[in-house]
C-alpha cells in the first residue's frame, strides 16, 4: 500500500503543479490502533510555483482526492498550513509527529517540527480536545452496544486534554504514550483488553459499553472542564512563518 500512495502522492504533484513538502499518515494507523480493515488517511502539505501567489483571485489551497474505502487523500496549501499554524491548529500538530511518513523536505520538516512546541498553544489544544471526546462519548458511546473504536476515538483526545492541561505542552500523537499518564490499573487493563480484540476484528464491530471506561471518560471530561481555563492562551508572531513561506517559494522551484 505503501507504493500506492505514493504514486497517488506523485501524480498529484504532476496534475496540479505542485510540489509536496511533507505527507503522513494522520488517523489510527499513526495513532496506533487500527484494526484489520482501516483506512489510510494521508495528509500533505504542498507548495505551487511563485506565480500561483500572485493573483488578484483567491486561490484553492486544499487538494482533494476522491475518497474510497481504502485510501482517503487531501492536502493543504502551505499558506493555509501556515495560518492554521500559527493558530495552533491540533491536527496540524500531530502530523508532524506522526510515525508513517510518505514524502519528506528533510529541512522542511526540521524547521518545522522545531517551531512547534513554540507554537502549541494549550488553550487552543484543550478546546479542541476537549470538543472531540464530548462529540465522541456523547454522541457514539452512549447506546447498548458501542464500536470498540469509538473507546479509542475518545480516549486519545481526552488524554491529550489532560496532557496539556498537566505538562502545559505539545502532547504526542501516538496512543501509547498519552496511555502513560493514566495511574488506574484497572483503566490500563481495559484499555489493554480492548486494543488486543480492535486489532482482530473490523471496524465495525460492537461490544456493550465498558463500565471503567465510561467513568474514566466521564471523570476526565469533566476535570477538564474545570481546568482548561488555568492553560495558556498566547497569540503566535507571524514573521518567522512569513520567512518560512518565502524561503521554499524560492527554494523549490
């Protein structure tokens, strides 16, 4: 699969005259827990030629490939990349952290992942994080009979919520280490117990919902709740990433 998606990755660059700076994979394939019959989510950012910029139009700056129950492709202009970074988009964030990498600008990529930390800001992550596992637990966790991903769809957020909310820093994308911060045995051991069985059956599967999870979710939702308004909310500089842009808009044609 892994030849595919770059060959996807390669005739984007010739069909739309960009070249691509970075690619990854961005769902629980690089989270960490996917099952059998996951999909690939692949997310780049890509940068056109000079003159692309210098329009009096607004330009596209999202390329899109048509999606299918394998492979789901899309990719960001590297000024919507940029604004977005400064804004601390999460997202954004842990692609440059995650473990499967497809395309790669090495300096790109250094600079990047070095202005990071910087440019995390934990307010904007608590939100966001926070927003997902409510949408999650409230929405897809509450029936009978739950998705076993759907544990994990809300787990990975919170944990990152109560990263940030605890460290004050950028938290890692990969499950695993969020997992270290949880001191329950008995939360670990279900999370144990739920990873082994994701990974033997499909996407779709459902068991009836998991008493210590939910408690877990639901304690750690609300102490976020009462904590994400002690983190940080700073506004990013913009010239750095100005200096960024201009650098590969003459560097890479």
């Amino acid at each position: 699969m892994r030849e595919i998606i770059i060959d996807k990755l390669k005739g984007i660059e010739q069909n739309n005259n960009v070249k691509i700076l970075y690619a990854c994979e961005s769902g629980s394939r690089a989270w960490g827990f996917a099952s059998p019959d996951s999909d690939y989510d692949v997310r780049f950012i890509y940068i056109h030629n000079p003159d692309y910029y210098l329009s009096i139009d607004n330009a596209d700056d999202v390329i899109e490939l048509p999606v299918n129950e394998v492979l789901d492709i899309s990719g960001w202009d590297i000024r919507k990349a940029l604004k977005l970074f400064r804004k601390s988009n999460p997202p954004l964030m842990e692609w440059l952290q995650s473990p499967i990498v497809y395309a790669c600008n090495e300096e790109f990529y250094a600079q990047m992942t070095a202005l990071a930390p910087q440019y995390y800001i934990p307010r904007a992550g608590c939100n966001h994080y926070l927003s997902m596992t409510a949408n999650t637990f409230e929405n897809s966790l509450s029936g009978e009979q739950v998705r076993i991903k759907k544990y994990f769809y809300a787990l990975r957020p919170v944990l990152a919520c109560l990263w940030t909310i605890g460290k004050g820093t950028l938290p890692p994308m990969e499950f695993e280490p969020l997992r270290s911060i949880i001191n329950n045995t008995e939360v670990q051991n279900a999370i144990d117990a739920l990873l082994l069985q994701k990974t033997q059956v499909d996407e779709k599967h459902t068991i009836p919902p998991v008493s210590v999870l939910q408690k877990f979710i639901a304690e750690s939702m609300q102490f976020c709740r009462e904590q994400e308004h002690t983190t940080a909310a700073t506004k990013n500089p913009t010239e750095p990433l100005n200096e960024l842009f201009r650098k590969y808009l003459h560097e890479s044609w």
